[in-house]
C-alpha cells in the first residue's frame, strides 16, 4: 500500500509539473500572439494613413453641378 500511495504521489507531481509548464508556455503564446496582434493593427492603420493621404482632392462640387 506504501508503494502505490509512493507512486501516486509521483505521478502527481509529474501532473502539476506538467500542467506549471503548459501554463508558462500558454502565457507566453498568448503575450507573442498578443504582440503580432498589435503590429499587425498598427501596420493597418499606417497603411489607412497612407492611403487616405495619396487620395486625390474630393471636390465639395458634385459633377451635376458642373453643367
């Protein structure tokens, strides 16, 4: 009975160390995909900046206007 009580202690702390190591690995996915994430929208809006400033002039006139 000591042995198998001996081997389930083991093994439970073999399952907390794993479940310690998923857990630092999950928290540094989500800090990297959280980073890709806030490039990816800083890109878009230097991207949105750019193209409104390469827009042609709108005239305030509308072409029915014109005649």
């Amino acid at each position: 009975m000591r042995d198998e009580l001996a081997e389930l202690i083991d093994r439970a702390e073999d399952a907390i160390a794993t479940a310690d190591r998923l857990v630092d690995e999950n928290v540094s996915w989500r800090r990297s995909t959280r980073r890709q994430l806030d490039q990816t929208i800083e890109l878009g809006t230097e991207f949105r900046k750019l193209a409104v400033s390469r827009l042609p002039a709108i005239s305030s006139r509308h072409p029915a206007e014109d005649n």
